[in-house]
C-alpha cells in the first residue's frame, strides 16, 4: 500500500535534517528524495516547517543546477552549522591509530557500542561523536564502510530505547501522530533485535492503530 503523501513527506523531511548523521551523507539521501518526492509529496512538503528549502534543493537536483553528492550552500539545513562544527578537527597520527583499531574490533551490540564511546578518539567529540568520526572518515573510505554499522548499531539502539520509554508512559494523541510519521525507520531498524524488536514494533503499530484525531484547538506548541 501507497503511504500517505504526508508521511513520506515528513520522512523525507527528517532525512534532510539528519543528512549530518547517515553514512552516504547526500549522495545518500538525495536519491531518495528524488525517487520519493512526486507531487502529492511537494504539496506535503510546503506545509512542513523548512519543507519549502527541501522542495528548491529537489528542485535543484532535477534540474542538475546541484550535484547528487551535493546541496547548495543557502539550502543547508540548520544554516549549515551541523556540517561546519566538525568541518576543521584533524585527527593526530595516535588517534587514527585508535580510531582503526576500534572499528576493526566492533561488534554490533550493546557492549561494542559502549567500547566505541570510550575512545579517547571519541570522547573528545562529546555528544557529536558520530558527525566528527564520519567527517573524519572522508579521507578513509576503507573505514566509512565498516563506521557505517557502528552507525547503524547506534541508531537501532537509540530507537530501542525511544520505542522502550513510549511504551512505559502515557502516550499523547500528538505522540502517536508522531509515531506514525517515524514508523519507517523503526521498521527498519527494530527487526534487527530478532522476536523482541518484531514484538515491540507490533506494540508500537497497535499505538497508531488505536489513533484519535489531533485536535490542535488550544495548542500552546508545547503540548507533546
């Protein structure tokens, strides 16, 4: 089944936002916004908050004026500050050789993850850990494709943990709204816990299910 403009419309939305955080960067991403974004989708996309910034950039890359590997300047989500924090921090001789020898030992779990995060390498990036290594990694291809399952490992888990605390609290109608936008990528990502992540996806699809209308009477913007 065809999902609604609007979903597709706030996923391709939420790509643009994180572009700084997915293996691929916009060479990724821009192929998925030009295979997803047809008009009903554009339409959507006007409505969204930037959405309008995203529309030129597809645009753009329709009409060749930018590169699939790349975005203009002016479009760059966040004024461009997620891509210029990151941009300038070289990395010593030590601590690529940590950095490697890190990568090489990881493994797709819990424990890997907590292993990664103690580098010293990684530490020293605090809570932007995962845009520094990746720009760093633009002059190690042959470790970018290896860092992209420590991303992957990460983003499963950090959504384990989002779908494990929805489920423990009382879940708002806005919430769920919510929910039912960012079900792509917990269906992506939750299959990888074996029965428990198709389990708790099933418990996270019953919570759209059960879905009232939103009403926004009233709504001061901090009601979520």
């Amino acid at each position: 089944m065809k999902a609604k403009a609007s979903t597709v419309a706030q996923k391709l939305l939420n790509l643009y936002r994180q572009e700084h955080v997915i293996f691929g960067g916009w060479a990724a991403v821009n192929r998925v916004f030009i295979a997803e974004a047809d008009d009903d989708v554009l339409r959507a996309l006007r409505e969204l908050p930037t959405g309008k910034n995203l529309i030129r950039h597809i645009e753009n890359l329709r009409s060749g004026k930018t590169p699939m590997n790349s975005i203009d300047r002016e479009l760059l989500p966040y004024g461009g500050l997620m891509a210029e924090t990151v941009a300038t921090v070289p990395l010593t001789t030590s601590e690529w050789a940590e950095l490697e020898a890190g990568i090489d030992a990881f493994t797709p779990d819990q424990a890997g993850l907590e292993r990664i995060q103690e580098l010293n390498v990684v530490k020293k990036f605090g809570d932007q850990w995962l845009v520094a290594i990746r720009a760093a990694l633009s002059e190690r291809p042959d470790l970018a494709e290896k860092w992209a399952v420590v991303n992957t490992t990460y983003r499963a888990y950090y959504l384990w943990k989002v779908a494990s605390d929805m489920l423990n609290q009382p879940l708002s109608e806005r919430a769920r709204a919510q929910l039912q936008v960012d079900m792509p990528e917990y269906e992506t990502y939750l299959p990888m816990f074996g029965q428990a992540g198709t389990e708790l996806l099933e418990k996270l699809r019953s919570f759209i299910s059960t879905m009232k209308p939103v009403d926004d009477s009233g709504n001061d913007g901090l009601n979520f």
